[in-house]
C-alpha cells in the first residue's frame, strides 16, 4: 500500500507532461494549419489581384489598336463555321490553314504584329498575357494573339475549357475580380485573370486573360511547414521540461513528502515513538496540496491528544481494577478455607460462601451452618 502511494507522483508527473505535450502538439498543428490557410489565402490573392490589375491595364490600349476587334470577330467566325472534325485537327498545318485568310490580310497580320509587341511589354511577373474567346456552344477557349514565343498558339487554335468557367467569364457582372484556377496537365496549377473588352453595343468579343502559375506555392509551404513544425517541437521539449518540473516542485513533490510522512507515521506508531510527522512538512504551495497538509498535521495532532487520553483512561482503571482485585482477595479472606474447621470438634460443622454482585460484595451471606450434638449414653 505504502509502496503504491510513492509510486503515484511519478505517474503523475509522466502523465501531467505528456498532457502537457499533447496539448503543445494539438496547438501547434492547429496554429499550423491556420498559418498554413492564412499563407495560402495571402499568396494567392495576391498573385490574383496582380493577375487581375494587368489584365485590366492591358484591356485599354489592346481594345484601342486599328483592326482588333474586327480581327477578333473574323476569327471567332472561322472557327464556329468549322466542323468537330476539322476543330479536331487544332495544331496541325492543315487547321492552321483554316485561318489564313484572316492573318494574311495586311490589317490583319498588322494587328496580331502590333498586339504581340503590346501584349510582351505586359508580361511582368506572370507567365502569360494573351487574347482569347469563350465559346459556350463548343466549351473552348479560342486564342485570338498569343505573344509567347515558346508553345505559342496561333489564331483559331483553341483549349477545352470547365463550362463553369465559362459562364463564369461571358456572365462577368463587373463585380470583385475575374478569374479562375484549373490543373493544366502543362503548367499545374494556374490561375488566369482577365477582364472583358466589349464592342460599341457592349458584347464582349474577346477577354484579356493573364495566366500565374501557383505551382512554386507547394515548395514555399512544405518549407513553411517544416520550420513551422521545427518551431512546434523545439515549444514542446521546453514546454515538456519545464512542466515535469513544475509538477515535481508543485504537486508531486509535496505529494511525495506527505507519502513519505504517512509511512514515518506508521512506523512510529509501530514502534511506540511518539513524534509529529505532518507537523514539520512545511508545504507552502498555496492551494489544495497545502490545506491538505495542515489537515493531516491537525488530525496528527489531534489523534495524538487522543491517544494520551485513551492512556490516561486505561492507567486509571488499571488502578481501579487492581484495588478491586485487593478489596476481593480480602473480603475471601475472611471465609474459612480450611473444611473442617474444627477437626478436633466433630459434633461442629461450619461452612460458607460468598458470591459478590462485582468484584466486591456489601454482605456476607451464610448459606447454612448446623450443629450436630451427640448424646452418648
């Protein structure tokens, strides 16, 4: 019993500081979690509203070149006047040949040369500034000039696009910023911004898009995550340290010590020591542990004071007793123990008992006496 109680601070104390470790853990992957929503939220808005800044600022003086929205409108015609399977044929010289009718004229082949140079001069911090066209009936994203030299889409060249995407960009109310974030088996994840160019009666007959790839975020964030996490164990071994401390100062050492008093206390009163073991713990934690010390010091107390009365009692009727014990022997004293009493007198017999109520009677009692005379002729 005495060896279970001595062993209780120390499971106390382990399970205080994984307690204490676990709600370090739980706290840190929350707060990294929460870094890691922020974070992410930050960086992109950002590169969204970057995207969405220069494709407005580029909208206004590509909708101003002589030509654009003719040219515009000549190559959405083109490709909505071809069949599926010739749309099918998109990358080879054959489909691009569908549309040189339209580049090949002076003014057309002056506004794509025109735009490509307007549309480079944009292309800062973002992968790419273009022009294009939904189409809903077919779910395409038609490209009218593409200024990148590498991978570069011709007029008429189109991109499957989401069909949400697509309402999303043709129903634009003006409203917040317009963009979307797709996977693209090329370049992973990117975002593209753009902002509508509109004719004189307000239909939109191309879209200024930028594209941003967000594919760098993950390395960024596997490295925020991983000081993130060398942040949360570091927090934790101090935290775990300077807990199992201050539960060993605290709580499981003064529990320790009034283990280590109840088991003085017993061997004491084993061997009929008198000594005060509470009394001298002096336990200053300010809380429950201390109340309890002075607890078990006044009940040490007060069992000693017990004690010393029970004795007091006991040595009193020890006296009591042992002079009841004298008053006994001397009352059976005067009883004859000698029967005959009187061997030489035979016509004489005597005989008595006494029974007292207690240890001592008030009376003597004679049960029977006779006398026996002989006559002898």
């Amino acid at each position: 019993m005495i060896s279970s109680q001595k062993e209780h601070p120390k499971s106390l104390t382990i399970r205080t500081t994984f307690n204490a470790v676990f709600i370090c853990v739980l706290l840190g992957t929350i707060s990294l979690l929460i870094g890691l929503s922020l974070y992410t939220t930050s960086y992109l808005g950002e590169h969204v509203h970057h995207a969405f800044l220069t494709a407005q600022k580029a909208s206004a003086p590509a909708s101003r070149i002589t030509d654009s929205e003719l040219f515009a409108k000549e190559i959405m015609r083109v490709y909505r006047d071809l069949t599926p399977e010739q749309r099918a044929k998109m990358g080879t010289q054959e489909y691009r040949d569908y549309f040189s009718g339209v580049a090949a004229t002076p003014a057309g082949y002056d506004t794509w040369d025109i735009t490509v140079h307007l549309l480079s001069n944009f292309i800062i911090d973002v992968d790419d500034v273009y022009l294009a066209m939904y189409d809903e009936e077919t779910g395409a994203m038609v490209y009218i000039v593409d200024p990148g030299e590498e991978g570069r889409l011709y007029p008429g060249e189109w991109e499957p696009a989401d069909k949400s995407s697509v309402k999303k960009f043709l129903g634009w109310d003006g409203s917040g910023m317009l963009y979307d974030f797709d996977n693209t088996e090329k370049y992973g994840w990117m975002c593209t911004a753009g902002f509508p160019i509109r004719d004189e009666n307000g239909e939109i007959f191309e879209f200024l898009l930028v594209d941003v790839t967000v594919q760098n975020i993950f390395p960024i964030m596997a490295d925020y995550t991983l000081k993130v996490t060398a942040g949360i164990l570091i927090v934790t071994l101090v935290t775990a340290w300077f807990s199992s401390r201050y539960i060993k100062k605290s709580v499981a050492g003064p529990i320790d010590r009034i283990a280590d008093a109840a088991e003085t206390y017993v061997k004491t009163k084993e061997a009929g020591i008198e000594s005060l073991c509470f009394s001298d713990l002096q336990i200053q934690t300010g809380d429950e542990l201390e109340n309890l010390s002075h607890v078990m010091a006044d009940m040490e107390k007060g069992l000693a004071d017990h004690e010393k009365r029970i004795r007091a009692i006991s040595a009193e009727q020890e006296r009591i007793n042992t002079e009841l014990e004298m008053a006994s022997r001397i009352q059976l004293s005067m009883l004859p123990h000698e029967f005959p009493p009187f061997p030489q007198i035979r016509e004489l017999d005597l005989y008595a008992t006494m029974t007292p109520a207690r240890e001592v009677g008030g009376t003597f009692t004679t049960f029977s006496s006779s006398m026996k005379t002989i006559w002898q002729s």
